[in-house]
C-alpha cells in the first residue's frame, strides 16, 4: 500500500510539467492568430480530448464497479 502511494504522489509531482508540453506549431499559430481564435483552438483541443477521455472513464467506472462488488 505504502509503495502504490509513493507511486502516485511520485507522478502527482511529475504530471504537471509533463501535461505542460505541447506543440510548438499549435503555440505559435496560436499566438499569430489572436485571442479569439486561440480561444477558439484551445477549445477545440479540449473538445477533442473529450471523447476519448469520456470512454476510458466510463470504462474504468465500470471495471471499478464490477471488482468492488465482487470483493
């Protein structure tokens, strides 16, 4: 138990400079573009991770549900 916590606080403090990568092209277009239009881009890139997003976390719910009850 001890070890999966150290895990997880290990790449609670990792992930955000790994989160805070992008894409050099997406971050330039974006600041040629304007506020409203960067705007816009970075809804889309969120609109776009929603989806898969959405499924691996119904799946993991659902894997979650079914092993606690069987516990």
């Amino acid at each position: 138990m001890k070890k999966r916590l150290l895990i997880l606080v290990v790449f609670m403090f990792l992930a955000p400079a790994v989160w805070a990568q992008g894409c050099s092209m997406c971050t330039k277009t974006a600041a040629s573009l304007g506020a409203k239009s960067a705007k816009g881009l970075n809804r889309g890139i969120i609109y776009l991770g929603f989806v898969p997003l959405s499924i691996l976390g119904t799946i993991g719910a659902i894997w979650w549900k079914y092993n606690k009850n069987n516990s």
